[in-house]
C-alpha cells in the first residue's frame, strides 16, 4: 500500500472525528476543517514521520493541536473556493441546540489547556500517556489538568440539570 | 458533570457538527507539491553546479557563432528531453512542458481549471461561469497564429531556441486574500504558447522553466479547433499538420449522421502526447455517407404522466428500439441534417394516434397513446421521390 493510499485510507476514518475535535476545541465548523486539512496536509508531506511514531492517533493530534495554536496565534483570515455551498439541514432540534449550547457555555468557562485536555481525552479518547505526548508535557501536568477542568465542570450550572440525561 | 457523562455530551456536541467529505485529493496535491518545492530547493545547489560544467565544457568544445536551431531541427542540447522524475512531458511539435504526473488533462468546467490540470486541444466550452475560481495549478497549451492577449515582454533562449515571455501577472480572486497569477511563453519556432496558471507568481515561473525543446519527440497536435472551423475540410488540414510535423496519420473513416464527411472527431494517441518521429497518429473522421440515412441525424422523445421526459437516440431508433408508454403519453420524432424537413412517420397499430396539436414542431410525426396496445413508428425521409427508411420503433402502450 502506497504513501498516498494508507493516508487515505487514514482521512477516510478519521477525518468527521478530528473535525469535531477541532470544533469542540474552539474553532467554527468551516474553520475546524481548514484546520484539520492543513494539518492533515502536514501529516502526509512527512508520512514517514507518522508511520515512525508508533502512536498515528498520537501523532496526528499533536500536529492537529500544533496547526489550531498557531492559527490562534494568527488570526485565519482565508478561505477556500468551492463549487457547491454548504448547504445545511433544517431539522427542528431544539432539544438538540440547548444541550449543544449548555456543554459549549461550559467548554468557554475552561482555560484553553483544559479544554484541549477535555477533548483529547473525553472526545477524541486518547490515553494520558498519549495526551503527554501530544501535548508536550508531563503526565502529570495531564492529570492536573484533566483534574481541574472536571472540576468546574462539576460546579457549573449549565450542565448540572444534563447530568442522567440520555 | 462527571468523567462518565462528559464523552456522551461531548459527543453529543459533535454529532451537531456537519462534515462534508474530506478533500483528498486537495491535501495529496499539496503535499505533492510542497514536497516536490522541498525536493527542487535541495537540489538547486547541485543544478547550478552542473549547469556551470556544461557551459564550461560547450565553450571549450565549440568555436565560432553557437548554432541556432531552425522551426524543423532544433538542435540538440544535453538537457532536452529529460523529464523530472514523477512528471510527463506534454507538447505540441518539439516544443513540450513537465507537468506533474498528478495533473489530470483538460480539467475544466465553464473553461476554468478546478484541479491541477494541463488543458489541450479543448472544443466546445461550456457557456456558464463559476462563482468561486477555483486555486489550483493549470498551463493551457495553445497552438497557431495569434493569441490576442500575449504580448511579448522579454525574449529568452530555451534549449537554444528564441523564445517570448509575457511576465507574470497576479490578480485578486474574490475577497478570501488568495490571488491567481499567470504568465505566458511563446515558442515562434513551432507556434505554440504555454499559459501557466497558479496562486503564487514563483509557482507561475517554475512551471514554465520546464518548458523544454524536445529533439527527438513530436507532440501530437490538436484537432478540435480545425474541426470547429473546416469542418468537412479538417481532414486533409490535419492529415497535412501531422505528416509536416514528422508523425504517420492512418486515417479510420467512421459513419456518423448529419455530419460532414472529412470531420475530425479523434486522435490517438490524445494530443499532447508526445510520440518518437514518424509514429503512427490514427485519426478517426466522418465517412462518406453510404446513402441519404446516413446524411440525417434521427432522435424521438416521449413525455409521461408526471413530466419525465424518456429520449430515444438516433442509434437506439435505428437498432429497432421498444418503448412503453402510458395511455395519454406523447411521442414526438425529429430530424436533422439533410432532407430532415421530409421526415414522416408510419403507424402500424392502433394504441397510438397523431397529436391533434397541429401548431407543434413535430407535427405530424409527433403522437398520443390512445389505447392499450402495440404498434410500431417507421421513421422515413424521402430522397430523389422516394422513401428511406431511418428505423422502426415498437411503442408498448400500457394502461
């Protein structure tokens, strides 16, 4: 199996998760998946890297968190050309939206360390030694984190009345 | 919140996320290409190094005026003809460019590039436009006489042989900050232009620095526009273009209704290959008709209870295809080509009925179910006062 091959057959599995990681770590859904794209892209020019890391998943979210830092840092100001609008579906989802809406209000209340810790590890289900990893620090730098977002999770009222809910 | 609630809710939030297919094909492309600038950038230091011992070695070697290569011997050049690893050369005559093998041919919609493409030898256009111009890379190739929007701006040497450069140019597309720029290359020498195409000014200039004068290779020219312009004449004025350049047309004659006889609907290999001298080029054209059928272009349309119209083609209709319609369902037939106007159509059966529109444009070979049953259309034109038979057509009428 080719480079080009494995790597799609990779994007093809993975590509709505790190999306989804990339908007729940604070970025719109178009920007989310710029994001990922570039980082993705990044990936692919050095695959051998990937393939050397043992740890692909591991890998690739380090990248994915790199390129969000940076574009942070650097506020995006492009865009991407496409032939088709993305067109959006309209289904009532009421129920939907306030849960969507409380869990977002609760996300902007965490420090961005938190959240990225939240979302590597309740999302895109990386273990603390791989979130060591991919973020660069010690694994108990990890657990602190982990520890002190939970808690004003727990505190905040916009969540407290989701908890038990199915 | 607890840890074992947090991953439903978040995943929750996710699953609200819309996510459209992953642009694939985008990230290979620039990853290609960021690799390939990665892998140009190493070895420019070695190039230049080489460059310098080849000029060095052609001083010592020759004496007098350097040879200049005429329109139909280019002379020879230790660089012509080699071709980047992962790239393919396309050209018209001796002159070529390396394009990424990645690149496809002719990807265009509305006459613009939506991928990575080399665009030769293009016929009819789409008329509509695109909203957004897509920013991919493109080098159009373009043969013959004038182009109106080149003007020379610097004359440069390539493998020896004059060339004319439009510099490169840039403009804005739309408001996201992204910018095509493009510049041109004329080859007087065999008449052919290179128009790259790109986002960045330096990418513009490093697709045509691969423009190379290929010795001992011929690039299969294009035929479209000969065709849209001679129409039964582009023929012998294609045939005539291959055997000047070098190349061995065989000529496959094919029947095509309604079309003047010498019409030129392909080249194999596609233009743009680039072939070794005196390959062979077959070039498939219109054939003399056989008879009057042959010099008329038949179809028939039918339109159900709820608008969905179903097209019977001129071969479909000429192999005796079967249709089934509805009772209250129209047929209509129509013609083009010569002696279309004397198209007439025989019923045999009683499920079908002429239109009673009178003022239609297919009357009176146009027609209503009228009762369940069988029957067949013969489609007819009438040559020197007698009939010809085009096809037959079975109408199964259900209720």
């Amino acid at each position: 199996v080719g480079r080009n091959e494995e790597f799609s057959e990779y994007v093809g599995l993975r590509w709505p998760r790190l999306v989804r990681s990339a908007v729940l770590l604070g970025c719109s859904p178009a920007e989310a998946e710029d994001v990922v794209q570039t980082a993705l892209t990044r990936c692919l020019v050095s695959w051998s890297k990937v393939e050397r890391a043992g740890d692909r998943d591991a890998y690739v979210h380090r990248v994915l968190i790199n390129t969000f830092t940076s574009g942070r840092r650097r506020r995006w100001v492009g865009e991407r050309p496409t032939l088709s609008l993305p067109e959006r579906h309209a289904a009532d989802e009421t129920e939907a939206v306030d849960t969507a809406d409380a869990v977002e209000r609760s996300l902007r209340r965490l420090t961005t360390e938190q959240r990225t810790a939240i979302v590597l590890r309740y999302y895109a289900n990386l273990g603390e030694q791989q979130m060591a990893m991919v973020l660069g620090v010690a694994p108990g730098t990890v657990k602190s984190r982990l520890s002190r977002a939970l808690k004003v999770l727990a505190d905040d009222p916009h969540l407290s009345e989701l908890r038990g809910t199915p | 919140m607890t840890d074992r609630d947090l991953p439903e809710l978040l995943d929750r939030l996710g699953e609200r996320v819309q996510v459209g297919p992953p642009p694939i094909d985008d990230m290979v492309g620039h990853a290609t290409r960021t690799r390939r600038r990665r892998t140009a950038a190493v070895v420019a230091g070695g190039a230049a190094t080489v460059a310098l011992v080849l000029v060095v070695g052609s001083q010592l070697a020759t004496t007098g005026t350097p040879q200049r290569p005429g329109p139909t011997e280019p002379v020879a050049s230790p660089s012509t003809g080699e071709v980047p690893a992962g790239m393919r050369l396309v050209g018209i005559g001796h002159a070529a460019i390396a394009v990424p093998d990645d690149w496809g041919t002719n990807q265009t919609r509305c006459g613009t590039p939506v991928r990575d493409t080399v665009v030769i030898d293009v016929g009819a256009v789409e008329s509509c436009g695109l909203i957004h111009i897509p920013a991919v890379d493109s080098v159009w190739i373009q043969e013959g006489g004038t182009w109106n929007q080149f003007g020379a701006d610097e004359e440069l040497e390539i493998d020896g042989v004059p060339a004319e450069r439009q510099v490169t140019t840039c403009s804005a597309l739309g408001d996201g900050g992204q910018q095509l720029c493009s510049g041109t290359v004329h080859v007087p020498a065999e008449d052919v232009y290179f128009l790259a195409s790109s986002t960045s000014r330096d990418e513009v200039d490093r697709i045509l620095a691969r423009i190379r004068i290929v010795p001992d290779g011929i690039g299969v020219p294009g035929f479209q526009e000969i065709s849209m312009n001679q129409q039964g004449g582009a023929q012998e004025k294609y045939v005539a273009r291959l055997e000047a350049l070098g190349l061995d047309p065989v000529v496959r004659p094919r029947f095509v209704p309604a079309v003047d006889p010498g019409f030129v609907l392909e080249a194999v290999p596609v233009p743009g290959t680039m072939l070794a001298p005196g390959a062979t080029v077959t070039v498939t054209v219109v054939a003399e008709p056989r008879g009057p059928a042959d010099e008329v272009s038949i179809g028939m349309n039918s339109e159900d209870a709820t608008g969905e119209f179903h097209d019977l083609t001129d071969e479909q209709i000429r192999a005796g295809a079967t249709i089934r319609l509805g009772v209250g369902d129209r047929i209509w037939a129509y013609a083009h080509g010569r002696r279309s106007s004397t198209l007439a159509g025989t019923l045999d059966g009683t499920s079908l009925a002429v239109d009673d529109w009178t003022d239609g444009p297919n009357y009176p070979h146009s027609w209503q179910a009228v009762e369940p049953g069988r029957t067949t259309i013969t489609l007819t034109i009438t040559a020197d006062g007698a009939p010809v038979t085009l096809g037959t057509v079975t109408v199964v009428v259900g209720q």
